[in-house]
C-alpha cells in the first residue's frame, strides 16, 4: 500500500509545542490523548522516537503517530 504524504498544518507562531500540534493537527482527540501517545513512544519527530510533550516544532518538521489504523503523519508548515 503507498503511503500518504504528511498533510501540511499551518501554525501562527514560528514554534509550537508538540502535544499542541497533536490536537491541531487532529492526530490526538484531547491533550490526555496527546501526552499518553508521547508517553507511549508512539510519536516520531522527523523519524525519530519523541518522549518530550514540550518538545518545540518547527516548520517542516514531520510529525507522525502509530496507531492500529496505521501511520498517520502531519507536517508543521
């Protein structure tokens, strides 16, 4: 199956932290959500592994998170 490229999230300021991009980017329903995917280790920052909820993005960082429909992916534009 081919994979999708990330969708393209626009954010306001020139950072934003990692559990709020979950929600605005629709990868997590609500910020518990958000922090028990990162406490999972089910979050990858540009391919790698992200523990850090705070963790600040930038733009084109990609942001994907598994889940057992598959990968989902976003990228901070």
């Amino acid at each position: 199956m081919a994979r999708m490229s990330p969708q393209a999230v626009p954010i306001r300021d020139d950072m934003i932290r990692l559990g709020q991009f979950l929600k605005l980017a629709g990868l997590a329903d609500t910020g518990n959500e958000a922090r028990d995917l990162v406490a999972d280790g089910e979050v990858r920052v540009n391919g790698q592994v992200e523990t850090r909820r705070g963790r600040q993005l930038g733009r084109g960082d990609v942001v994907s998170v598994a889940s057992p429909q598959g990968e989902r992916s976003a990228v901070v534009a």
